[in-house]
C-alpha cells in the first residue's frame, strides 16, 4: 500500500541523520581536544539536535482509508434495448349513435338500469303541468338469469300508473334494446349520425368512459320524441367493453305521449343509467309503486 511505503521511508532518512550527527561528534572529540567536560557538553547537545530531528522525522500514524487508482476504462455501454411501452390508448374520434351494438348489454353481467324521462309545462297563468316515466331494474345472474324494469308513470296518455316491462313485454330483450336512444322501435332509437368526442377517460357510474357529445343532428326529425333545442347532452361509452354506461338529453321540445300542454315546446328531461355492474344482488323498484321486481 502507497501509507505503508512513505511511512517506511521516512523512518529510514531519520536514522540517517542520527548515525550522521554520532559521526560529527566524534571526529570535533578527536581533532580539538576539548576536556571531558566539553565532550560531555558536546555530545549531550549533539544528542539533543539528534533528538530533535529523530522528533521532526516520525510520520505521522493518522489512518486514512486506501484508495484505489482510478480506472481509465469506462463501463461497456447496455447492448439491452430499452423496454418497450405501450401507445396512450386514443379513443375515436366520432361514434355513430344508430350502431346496433350500442343497444346489446355486456354479456355475462349482472347490472342496474333506471330511466328518468318528463316533460314539464308552465302555462301563461302559472299552471305547471308534469308528465313522467320513472324506471327501476335492470339483470340478475345468480340465483338465475332475471330481468325487471318496474316503470312508474304519471301524465301519461296510454301508459298505466304503474307495470313491470320486462314481465309484461313478450319480445323483452334487455333494458339496453328496450331504452336506448328513447323509445323508439329502430336501432339507435331516436338517435343518429355522428357523435363527437366531447371527454376522453372520465368516470360514469362507476366505470371509465368516452364521453360523447349530442346535437340537434343526432336527433331524428321524425322520431316520437322531438327536441327543438337542446340544453345538455350526451352519452357515456364505457372503454372497455363498448357498452353504454350513461345517456343524457334535456332540452325543449314536444313528445305526444305526455298529456301536458304542447302548445309550444316544453322541457323534456331524458336521462337514461346503467350501474353497478356485478354488484346489484337485488332488484329495486320506484317509490310507491306497489309492483315487486
């Protein structure tokens, strides 16, 4: 080690010096002739300076920690190629709103659905009229396969105050084929045309969707429930899976199936849900509705 090799040399050039300070001394005894006195006195400071040096020249003995020379080589570069991560997911742009597949519920799973769907009037001496469809349901896998959409109505013009659809419905297929887009017969119901992306990647009952803008042009001209403007809409496309999760209109406009004044438009409300998908473990029913699911 490079401490033990200076350490050794420097006690090596004091003993050098002590055996050259003997020599001095010895020959000033001899040639002078001083007295025994001052051969004492000489060698006696002799000895002093000799110390002194011997002092001067111990190394210090303070530990330091070994140290390796640095190594001219730097490390081989990675040959690994670096890993490989997956593109953001994008979804599309536009989905058309009359694809059948938008009406098909996700297989193999229990789920929740409820409708809210009124027109409200207000006429020009302060009378309020109100018309709604109240809707609660939805698909049980255990201990069978069920279904149940109790329907809760009031201001109505052909509809009883209170049925089960999906009891009562002998071509009943899902809450999905039966309520979306509205109530009409087609694929897409009332819906059509394109719908543009609105939100990517945001959370609808419970689930992550794409969520989609709606328009006066996705509204069918002809179709039973006819909107003049719309105030707020949209639909929830779950991203994994492609099935709808949430669909939303409210605006103004006329549905002939509300006995409520359409004079002129009215406020219609549509709001159609999908939830707790493989959780709901029973099924619920509309307040005051005495039909059991």
């Amino acid at each position: 080690m490079k401490l033990f090799s200076v350490w050794t040399g420097s006690v090596v050039i004091a003993l050098l010096l002590v055996l050259a300070g003997c020599s001095d001394d010895a020959t000033s005894t001899a040639g002078e002739g001083d007295s025994a006195a001052d051969v004492v006195e000489g060698s006696a400071s002799s000895g002093d300076a000799d110390t002194a040096s011997t002092t001067q020249a111990t190394p210090t003995t303070e530990s330091t920690p070994d140290s390796e020379p640095p190594s001219d080589s730097e490390p081989a570069p990675s040959t690994e190629p670096p890993p490989e991560t997956e593109p953001a997911f994008e979804p599309p742009p536009t989905v058309r709103l009359d694809d059948p597949a938008l009406g098909v519920e996700p297989s193999d799973t229990a789920y929740r659905a409820r409708i809210d769907f009124s027109m409200r009037a207000e006429l020009a001496d302060g009378t309020v009229q109100e018309g709604r469809i109240e809707g609660d349901g939805g698909k049980l896998l255990e201990p069978v396969v069920a279904h149940s959409m109790v329907v809760d109505t009031e201001g109505l013009t052909t509809f009883p105050d209170c049925l089960d659809l999906a009891a009562i419905s002998p071509n009943w297929v899902s809450a999905y084929d039966t309520f979306y887009g509205g109530l009409g017969d087609d694929p897409g119901g009332d819906l059509q045309a394109e719908a543009m992306l609105l939100e990517a990647g945001i959370m609808s009952n419970g689930v992550l969707v794409d969520r989609y803008e709606i328009t006066l042009d996705n509204i069918d001209p002809e179709a039973l429930l006819s909107y003049v403007t719309i105030t707020e809409a949209y639909i929830d496309i779950a991203r994994e899976g492609g099935y709808l999760v949430k669909l939303k209109i409210d605006g103004q406009g006329f549905n002939n199936a509300f006995s409520v004044d359409q004079s002129e438009p009215r406020e219609i409300r549509f709001e159609l849900n999908f939830s707790e998908f493989n959780e709901i473990t029973e099924f619920t029913v509309p307040e005051g509705c005495p039909v059991s699911g």
